[in-house]
C-alpha cells in the first residue's frame, strides 16, 4: 500500500540510517529524484552505497552525497561528470564497482523480479569479470552477474496516483522503473500526483505495488549536464555569408 508524505524529508525520516544501500533513479540529472536526494543529505546518514547509473555532477543531483562525504561505496557504470568522485576514488576514501550500463539495468531489474543472479557476454576477458564464475553455454563462455536489491529505492516520475502508479516523461524514463522495483522500501517524487482511475492503465509504467511512499515534487529547475545546440536558421546563413566573403 502507498502511503502519501508531506514533504521529502518527512518520507525518509524513519528510515535513515548509517551503511544503507540506496538505489537511485534518473541519468546524469535527467529524471533525479532532487528532493529525496536533498532528504538523504539533510539526514546525515554515513557509509552509504549508492547504486545509480552514474553520479550526477559537482554539487547537483548525487554530486552532493559526495560533497557530504556521505558515500562510502558507488556502483555505476559511468563517474565522469564528477570531479569530486574522481578525488575521493584516486585518495581511496571511495569504493568503486564499475559495472556495464547495460548489466547494471538487468542487475536492478533482475533484483526486482526475484532473480539472484544470471550469466552475460559483457565484460568476459575485462576487468568487469575478474572474481566473477564463468560458464560456457553453447561454445560461448558468459560471466555471471549478481542481482542487485537495495534498502531504500529513490525514483522520479512525472505523475503518479495516490495508490502509487507511475508514468514518467521522455528521457526521465531511464533507470527510474528498474529502481522503483529494487528496492525493500520504494519512494517515488512526482510532478503531478491524482487521484486512483485518473490514469490511463496502458500509460502506467511502474505498478503502485512497487512503491510504498509518495511525495509531491518540488518546483524547481531541471538541470542539464551539457547543453549543446546548433546555430538558428538566420545566424547559420550569416555565418555561411561571412565565410563566403572571407574566402573572396
């Protein structure tokens, strides 16, 4: 059953504690869930793991768990926007377990369904399976993989019912419903939040038998890591007509 929370903090209160592992949704700071993320640092709570695709960028998104010094082990498949992470790794204050983005989805997923662990091509003759038992089927040899359950699961949706149901809006849709089914105790932030039938069924991407706590998302802006455009029309033909004249 999902239960409604004022706010973010008021969601997490009681289940904070020192070593959790946390699974957390969203891509770089696509789809974050930034209100929960800022509950987890106003916490406190120390020796965390997180388990994201990646960790955000210098203080935004889970940039500020490593700011906090909060963080004691990561498991991601990408760290490179992060220059903070990257110092606390090379000074051996961070644990690290780089794992295949798309290993690291199944692992979430997998711990979701149920599954303990199963066998992938990605990553045989790489550091990625040192340690790991290797098998062969049908003459190809695969490396096995753990699943992946977490404590606390943190997502983000678009919008929710009070009963839990959730749909999320374009590229937010990125790791946020293999989290939200990994986790012991799921909290999902949503934009708008209605009431139960006002959704459509087929538009419902992640049951409400998954999450437990809901909150109201706050008002703020979306963040972009890197923002790249191309020239408008106009300045494009103006940039064109400057080279030409140069070249005369």
């Amino acid at each position: 059953m999902t239960t409604m929370h004022a706010n973010a903090a008021q969601a997490l209160h009681d289940l904070m504690a020192d070593g959790l592992t946390i699974a957390v949704g969203g891509f770089g700071l696509s789809g974050i869930p930034a209100d929960l993320i800022d509950a987890v640092r106003d916490s406190g709570a120390k020796d965390l793991t997180i388990v994201s695709n990646n960790m955000g960028v210098d203080g935004k998104g889970l940039g500020v768990l490593i700011e906090a010094g909060q963080v004691r082990k990561v498991i991601a498949s990408y760290v490179g926007e992060n220059k903070l992470f990257a110092e606390q790794y090379l000074a051996g204050q961070l644990e690290v377990e780089f794992t295949p983005q798309g290993t690291l989805a199944e692992r979430l997923r997998a711990g979701g369904a149920g599954i303990p662990a199963f066998y992938t091509r990605t990553g045989v003759g790489t550091l990625v399976a040192e340690g790991k038992p290797l098998e062969e089927f049908d003459g190809v040899t695969y490396v096995r993989e753990r699943a992946i359950t977490a404590d606390v699961a943190l997502v983000h949706a678009h919008t929710a019912d009070t009963d839990g149901n959730l749909i999320y809006r374009y590229t937010a849709r990125n790791f946020n419903p293999v989290v939200a089914t990994a986790g012991a105790v799921t909290i999902a932030e949503a934009e708008v939040i209605v009431e139960p039938g006002e959704l459509d069924p087929n538009h419902i991407v992640t049951p409400g038998v998954y999450v437990q706590r809901l909150v109201k998302a706050s008002s703020r802006v979306k963040d972009i890591e890197q923002r790249t455009v191309r020239p408008r029309l106009q300045e494009q033909k103006a940039q064109d007509h400057g080279a030409e004249a140069f070249a005369v």
